[in-house]
C-alpha cells in the first residue's frame, strides 16, 4: 500500500480529528478525552484501547493495558503494524475516511491489535497470557485468533464477528477478512495451516481449511468451503469451492 505515513504523523492526525470531534460535541469530549487527549503517544492511547475492550473489571483492564503498553516498549513493530492497519481500514472501507473512528469503534480493529501483543507474548513464551488474551478477545469481541497465527500488516477485519484463525494460520499484507470466516487447519495434519497471500479478500462466512494456499489478490466468495489451492487472481465460490475469473495465465 503506498503513502503510509509515519506513526508520529498518524498520532498528530488521530489528536487532530479527537480535537475536532471535542469542540463538535462536548458530551463526548469527556470520552474522548479519557480515550486519546490524555495520552502522549499512539502506543498509550491503543494499550488504552485494549486494556479497555479485553478487561471486565477496573483492574483487569489496568492489568492488560500494562501488558500491552510493554509489549509496544519492547517491540516498536507492533505500534508500526498497528499504524498500517489503522491506514490500510481507510483504504479498504469506502465508508471510512478518517482515522479516529475505527480506533475507538471498530472491534476488529482493537481484537487484530490485541492479538499482536498474545502474538508478541507467545514468542517471548509468556504463553499462558498469550492464550488468555485470545481467549478474551474471543469471548469479549467475537474474533478468536491463535497466538501462532502469523499475520502481515494493513489487514483489516470488517465487521469482525465469528472470525476464527487457527494456529499457524499464514495471512499476507492488505487482505481484508469479513464476518464469520474461519480460517483453520484440518484434524489430522497438525501444523499444516492454511496460507492466505497479499491483497486477498475473504467474503462472509467463508472457510479456508486445511493444507491450501490462496495466492495474491484472489478472492473468496461469501460462504465458499475452500480445502484445494487457489491460484493469485481468482475468485473461488461455492461449496465445494469452484474457481471463477481467473487470469489468463492460470490454466
């Protein structure tokens, strides 16, 4: 994705709009406040987020947004990764043409980030808290992904409810996945996963299962049950899927 702005410069822009927003409607200018004006940083204000969204008590959600604000000291690729995303929902969603809203109100948004600091923790072996932040995110905003998921960045979960990706699961750069797509590996071949590659779209309710590649740029129609590769460029639909409008290229 080109024109991607550097974090310093998205955090100027997400403050600017929260100000905006403030002098609009001041009711909500208390929220907002809370949310993004008392934070320095974009890393405070989205380890705010997160603490928010996967905690149930006043201290859970202290406790979480701790854990993620330390994983963003530790890795500035997550905060990095978080900004892409954050860039790539303007991108991708024709309804969407501002920063701030998706920050605070976009679930799927908030859950992908939340998975980055359980994917951060799994590799760090602080695995128990990785599986305990999946399974909050599962229960609390409908997206449950595998710590050992792999994941690019500038992807975006719209609408974010009933998503399921599986351990060792493979996702590409800029794919966007919607509602109740699950994307998992098949009983009897253990960690070979599914591998989704750069730009893919995956439409609602669809199932990308087992050993299967998707090569860049296809497309998954709504409820396709997908277990056979599909090659860059083509639509699969149906159940079993079926390949459509691929390029010239493929056979």
């Amino acid at each position: 994705m080109k024109g991607i702005a550097s974090v310093d410069h998205l955090w100027r822009t997400i403050r600017g709009e929260a100000e905006s927003a403030v002098a609009r409607d001041p009711v909500f200018g208390a929220a907002l406040s809370a949310s993004i004006l008392a934070h320095p940083d974009f890393a405070h204000a989205l380890a705010h987020q997160i603490g928010a969204r996967l905690g149930r008590t006043q201290a859970d959600r202290a406790r979480f947004t701790q854990v993620a604000h330390q994983a963003f000291t530790a890795s500035s690729d997550l905060i990095d990764a978080a900004s892409r995303d954050l860039q790539g929902i303007a991108v991708h969603d024709p309804a969407t043409t501002t920063l701030l809203p998706p920050l605070l109100n976009f679930k799927g948004y908030v859950a992908l980030q939340a998975w980055r600091v359980s994917n951060w923790l799994w590799q760090e072996r602080r695995r128990d808290l990785a599986l305990l932040l999946q399974s909050l995110s599962s229960d609390q905003l409908q997206v449950s992904i595998h710590p050992a998921a792999s994941i690019g960045t500038s992807v975006f979960l719209d609408h974010a409810t009933g998503i399921i990706i599986g351990a060792f699961a493979v996702v590409g750069d800029e794919v966007t996945i919607l509602q109740n797509v699950t994307i998992g590996r098949k009983h009897c071949e253990l960690e070979r996963a599914p591998k989704i590659g750069r730009g893919v779209l995956l439409s609602a309710g669809s199932t990308i299962i087992g050993n299967v590649s998707v090569g860049d740029f296809a497309r998954i129609g709504a409820g396709a049950l997908v277990e056979h590769d599909v090659p860059a460029g083509c639509t699969a639909i149906g159940v079993p899927a079926r390949l459509t409008n691929c390029p010239e290229s493929v056979s």
